[in-house]
C-alpha cells in the first residue's frame, strides 16, 4: 500500500505549495507512483483525515494554529516542515520585533481589535519535526528527492556546510568585492548559492548553519571595513525567530 500523504497550509503566502504543483514530467510520475496524496487543499478535493505524511507549509502565529498543528502531529507518522516560514519562521517572525498590539493595529488599523496574533514561530517550536525542505520557497527537486528518500527509509541528507561553500564551487565573485553584503558564511546551503550565481546576494533563507562560524562572518566584514550593524538587517529578514523569542 502506497504512503498517504497530506499538504497543510498555516501562517504562509502559499509559495512553497505552489511550487510542488510545478513538479512535472519524471518527477511528478515518480511522486504519483509511489504516494497517495489524500489532502491538498490547492490542488485537489479531496480532503481525508487518515493520512502518513504531513507536509507543513507555514509558520505558527496564531493560537488557534497550536491545536490544529498538534492534531496533525498525532495523525502523521512523519511530519515534514516545508518551507522557511515553517523551518525556521522566515519573514513572519518580522512581526516579533513589534508588540503584538503594534503589529495587529500596522496590518488592521481600527480593526486591530478583531484578530488574534501571538508571536510568529516555527514548528518546531510547537511540535517534534521529521524532516525539513528548506529555502523560500521550498525547492521542487529538494521536495521530489525527500520524498524518494522517505519512500525507502533512508533519512534525507542536510548539508552541515555554508553557502559560501557551493557559491566558491559555482565560480562566483564574492559580492563584498563588488561593494554589497551576504549573509552566506553563516547560512545553511542546499541551494548551490542560487542567489548569488543569479547576480543576488544570499539573505539567509535556508536559516543558520548548525554551528554557525560567527568569526568567519565578522572576519569577512573587518576585511571589508564593515560593522555587524551593516549585515544585522538581512540577517533578521528569515532568521529573526533564532535571534528574538518573546
Ligand atoms: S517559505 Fe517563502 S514561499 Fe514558502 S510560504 Fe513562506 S514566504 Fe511563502
Ligand atoms: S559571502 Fe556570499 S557572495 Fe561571498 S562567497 Fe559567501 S555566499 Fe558567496
Ligand atoms: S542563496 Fe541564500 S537566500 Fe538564496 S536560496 Fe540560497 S540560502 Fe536562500
């Protein structure tokens, strides 16, 4: 019997769903071939309660998410965080740096008062997490590979390593040479430094190294006559949650 698999979507824009129905071709007949998927609000109608898998796009910033999330925790016998606002908060988490009454009445104005917000946070932050698909959004290949992983039992690989690793590989000038500033030394790669081969700078959406090398990020910036002040911005865009818990 085929695993079930079910899509859920919390605090998010949707993007990271989005881009598994782009999965086409190969990939989207080796999806189908080996998983049932039972619940996908975006694609399909059907919306079943016995399910395996979960994949969870979003982060948690409501109350009323927390039992939702906790419900499909008891459910799924893996669960899967999609996406940074669902790995590691990503840019819901802005919101942390306000009250909660400030960021209600920014987004409400005179409505504030109908709508309850708590400070955003991952899912991890809730319940026990599986696996994560990381990025913003989460990549269609990554997902189709963790997928194939979780099918024959073997534990999805994460790289342990920074951005700057696959960006050296990708044969990039450095972008603090051409006067800018990356957050790379100290984000998780995976994402072979997409950004910055496509004329960007990376802004940390993959979240943190496990063992972030802060030295080498404060040794990059001294080269350059830089502060951390200059980079702390870009950092709080995706990984504020790691720096503000309230
Ligand atoms: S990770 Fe990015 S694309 Fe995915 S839901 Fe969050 S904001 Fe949207
Ligand atoms: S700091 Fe940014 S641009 Fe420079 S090598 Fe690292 S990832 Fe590439
Ligand atoms: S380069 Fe940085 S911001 Fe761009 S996808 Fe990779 S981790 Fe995300």
């Amino acid at each position: 019997m085929k695993p079930k698999v079910a899509f859920f979507d919390f605090t998010s824009c949707e993007g990271c769903q989005l881009d598994v129905l782009n999965l086409t071709g190969e990939e989207l007949l080796d999806l189908l071939a080996g998983v049932e998927i039972v619940s996908f609000r975006e694609a399909i109608s059907r919306n079943d309660e016995d399910y395996d898998i979960a994949f969870i796009e979003g982060s948690i910033s409501r109350d009323s998410e927390i039992p939702r999330l906790q419900k499909i925790r008891k459910q799924a016998k893996i669960l899967v965080a999609m996406g940074a606002c669902a790995c590691i908060g990503g840019v819901n988490c802005l919101k942390n740096h306000l009250t909660m009454n400030e960021a209600l009445t920014m987004v409400y104005g005179a409505d504030a008062k109908q709508f309850d917000t708590i400070p955003a946070r991952p899912i991890n932050a809730v319940v026990p997490v599986d696996a994560y698909i990381r990025g913003c959004p989460a990549q269609t290949g990554e997902f189709a590979k963790l997928v194939k992983a979780l099918l024959i039992g073997k534990k999805p690989e994460t790289p342990s390593y920074p951005v700057c690793t696959e960006c050296k590989m990708a044969g990039n000038i450095c972008v603090y040479e051409l006067g800018k500033t990356c957050i790379g030394p100290v984000t998780r790669a995976g994402c072979g430094a997409i950004c910055v081969t496509g004329g960007r700078q990376c802004w940390g959406c993959r979240g943190l190294v496990d063992e972030p090398n802060i030295n080498s990020q404060e040794e990059i910036l001294k080269k350059y006559g830089l502060t951390p002040a200059q980079v702390v911005e870009k950092f709080k865009i995706y990984n504020t949650y790691s720096e503000v818990k309230k």
